[in-house]
C-alpha cells in the first residue's frame, strides 16, 4: 500500500470475449500427452460516427484453450459458432525460420461458455443455422401491466 495516497496496488490481467469461430478448431496434443486448440474468433463493433454514419469493425482475437475445454469446442463448435471466453492475455515471442524476433498476443482461455445451439444439429461437425430468428423469439413479457412475478419468466 502506498502509504502517502492512501491506494492499494494490484494488477489484473481479464478478458471477456464472445464472438464467432473464423475457422473450425483443431485438436492437438503436446509431446507430454496434454490437449490443447487454438482458433481465431471474430468480434464485431457497431457504432455511429459524429455524422450519424453507421460503422463496422472486427477484431480478431487469437484463443488457446488446454485439456477437456480443448476437446469440448473442437468437438463440438464450427467456423461460425459462437462462443464466450473468459481468459487472459499472454505474449509470446520467438525467432522465424528468416530469424526475425515475431510477437503474438493470445487469450489464454480460462473458462468458456459455448454459444446457442444450433437448430437440428443432429452432427456436430456439420454447421447449421442458429435457432435464433424471427421464428425462434423469445417470449414478450409486458411490464405496462404492474409487476413482474417469476411465472412471467420464460425460463
């Protein structure tokens, strides 16, 4: 603690993503018999600019998950699956084949949740379109009416 200010130090190294496969995960395992996948996921952002002009952007992220996380997405998700990420940030460095020193930054995923499933995915390995839409929508609840009680709930 920094006596004179009065503020604790601490460092926090978090990163909550979801977003969507850019490629279909692949199984791995290290020398030492140990799981492990790494994938690209893409996360959009949409937002208005000072003239009212809608913008576009995506980021792509670098994901590496070990052991029975690592088997579940590989069987399980597909170029343009959903996914959420909870992880952290580490940089590696190594030397290429030319000797160049090259640098990448990775999430290290620490806990995943696997996005909606997809309609009529009877074989995981084949890609499907998403239960959400027009047809598939949630329940209204109208809260116009008074209170909300837990049979309003659709779940």
């Amino acid at each position: 603690m920094n006596s004179q200010i009065g503020i604790t130090t601490m460092d926090l190294n978090k990163v909550f993503i979801i977003g969507r496969l850019t490629a279909d995960p692949q199984l791995r395992s290290t020398p030492g018999g140990q799981q492990v996948t790494s994938f690209g996921v893409a996360t959009n952002r949409v937002w208005n600019d000072k003239s009212g002009n809608k913008q576009k952007e995506v980021e792509f992220h670098n994901i590496v998950l070990w052991g029975r996380q690592a088997e579940i997405v590989s069987q399980f998700l597909t170029k343009g699956s959903m996914i959420l990420v909870e992880g952290r940030l580490r940089t590696r460095s190594w030397q290429n084949k030319q000797g160049q020193n090259v640098k990448t930054t990775e999430i290290i995923g620490e806990r995943i949740q696997l996005g909606p499933r997809q309609s009529g995915a009877q074989n995981p390995g084949q890609p499907q379109k998403s239960s959400f839409g027009p047809k598939n929508d949630l329940p209204e609840i109208n809260i116009d009416e008074g209170e909300i009680t837990a049979e309003d709930l659709p779940f």
